[in-house]
C-alpha cells in the first residue's frame, strides 16, 4: 500500500502536459529486445513494420471478474469486423496487423497472413502485450487499458472512441473518430450541440443511454479504413493537409472546448493544450452533426 499514490482530482488525464515536457522513463533492455522479435519471427511477423489493433469486448471483464455487471460498459465495445478493411488496407501499406487483447470472445477473420490474431496464439502473454504496445509504428484502439502502453512509450495512436466528451485530446501524435448518437425517440443523429445540450457527451453508461433511447452507432468499416490511411500518412510525414482541413480542425476543437466548458456537469478535467486531432474525412463527412454551417 505504500506505493499507492491517491488519484489527483484531473485522474488519469495529463491536463498539464507534464508527460511531453518529460523524457521517456521506460525502455526495454537488450535481452527484451531479442526476445520480442524471437517471439515476433514465431508469429510470422517478417519486418519491425506493425500495427497493433485493440478493440474491446465484454468478455475481458466478465472473465477476470465474473461476479460482476459490465452491461454498463457496454456502450464501448466494438465489433472486430468492422475493422477488418483497416487491416487489409494496412497489409497494402506493408503493415502488417496484430490484433491485441486477453479473453477475447470473438476470432478475426481473414486469410491475409500479415493479419495476426495475436490474442488467441499461444503467443500472447503479458511480456509480449508490452512489447508490442511499446514497439509498434502505430496503434488503432477502440479506448480501453492497453492504450496506455503505446501512450507510456510514445508511439501513436488511433483512436476509435467512445464517449464523446473523454477525447484523449492531450495524447501527442494521435489521431480520433468517434461513435454516433442516434436518438430512436427523435428518429436522428445528434449534433454534437444536442449531444452535450442532453447530457450525453459525459455519459458513461448503457444504461442511461438505455433509459433515453439512445444508441451509440459504431464507425462504418470505410471510416476506421480512412482513420487507418490517414495515420499512416502522418508516421510517414506523407500528410498533405490543405487550408480547408486545418479551418475544420481549428472550428472543430474550438466548438469541442466551448461546449465542454458549458456542459461539464462531470467536471472532467479539461486540457490546456489539445494534442490531438481528427481524422479529415470524418470532418469532412460529418459536417452536418459537428458543425452549424
């Protein structure tokens, strides 16, 4: 118990920006090295050119801990499937894809051999999550505890999230879309001021979602297909972002902040610095729910 430190009231959350202004703590010895890229030749992984995908279940939680009620949490999970064009796409870029996780309850499927279902190969281990989490070109997450490793060791990060108003706007180097809000009283998609207006933003519970018939719709195979290639520009310095893609950006962290500010009923930690951005063709295609004009 000694050891514990007491969570600050901003949480996980480096509102401050300590972590960037600090040199990396963490690094793997020589004989980590060699044991990871063993471990990656054994799983058929033949370049130190890969991406790990994590994309939450439920089944982690109701295995580790059974006699709990995750249904709650449920609102963040995703559907392995609809990251399978990610994948793909990435193998034409001369990635190749591991897909992370413990417990997992459903397999990917695919017969491409750069797409590696590390989490169900007598490989997976605790050494190895770390590995690859801290040694990869970049990964895609659906927002869950794995992420911090990429984070801890400052590789990139896609991510795929859920809710709107816990962007981890303060990650270097990342990279969001996010779910819709569908209201099945209202026959619609939310705009993102209807979104916070309703007290949604904030909202980290199905139940609640539940109890106002709203459905969290998760990102088309095609968007997480582009956040993919979008983010392989940028590890590659290959992004070519126009004046337009950058007034978009700018308009969309502005009214991002604004409403946050107004709507913060959670009081969750708001940022001084925003380090992240979203992916362009989401902007681009979503203008009616995040924009007024």
């Amino acid at each position: 118990s000694k050891y514990i430190i007491p969570r600050p009231e901003c949480q996980d959350r480096d509102v401050n920006g300590l972590f960037l202004k600090s040199k990396q703590k963490i690094n793997f010895f020589d004989s980590d090295i060699k044991k990871g890229l063993e471990t990656l030749r054994k799983l058929g992984v033949k370049s130190n050119k890969y991406v790990c995908l994590a994309v939450r279940d439920s089944n982690y939680l109701d295995t580790v801990f059974p006699k709990g009620n995750w249904k709650y949490l449920d609102f963040r999970n995703g559907d392995i499937k609809n990251y399978v064009m990610a994948a793909e796409e990435l193998t034409k870029r001369g990635y190749y894809v591991l897909r992370m996780g413990k417990f997992n309850k459903k397999k990917l499927e695919t017969n491409n051999p750069m797409i590696i279902d590390y989490s169900f190969s007598k490989f997976q281990s605790d050494f190895m999550d770390i590995y690859l989490g801290g040694t990869c070109s970049f990964c895609i997450s659906s927002g869950f505890g794995f992420d911090g490793i990429p984070f801890v060791f400052r590789r990139p990060i896609a991510y795929v999230y859920a809710p709107l108003g816990y962007l981890n706007s303060y990650v270097n180097n990342s990279l969001a879309i996010f779910k819709k809000y569908y209201s099945l009283k209202e026959k619609k998609f939310l705009n993102i001021k209807e979104i916070y207006s309703q007290q949604l933003a904030f909202n980290f519970s199905s139940h609640s979602l539940n109890q106002n018939k709203i459905v969290l719709v998760e990102n088309s195979p095609e968007e997480i297909k582009d956040l993919a290639v979008e983010m392989d520009h940028i590890v590659n310095d290959k992004l070519l972002e126009g004046e337009s893609e950058k007034i978009l950006q700018q308009k969309f962290w502005l009214n991002y902040l604004e409403l946050t500010k107004k709507h913060n009923i959670e009081k969750m930690p708001i940022h001084k610095e925003i380090n992240m951005k979203i992916c362009s063709s989401f902007l681009k295609n979503n203008k009616k729910l995040l924009f007024d004009d």
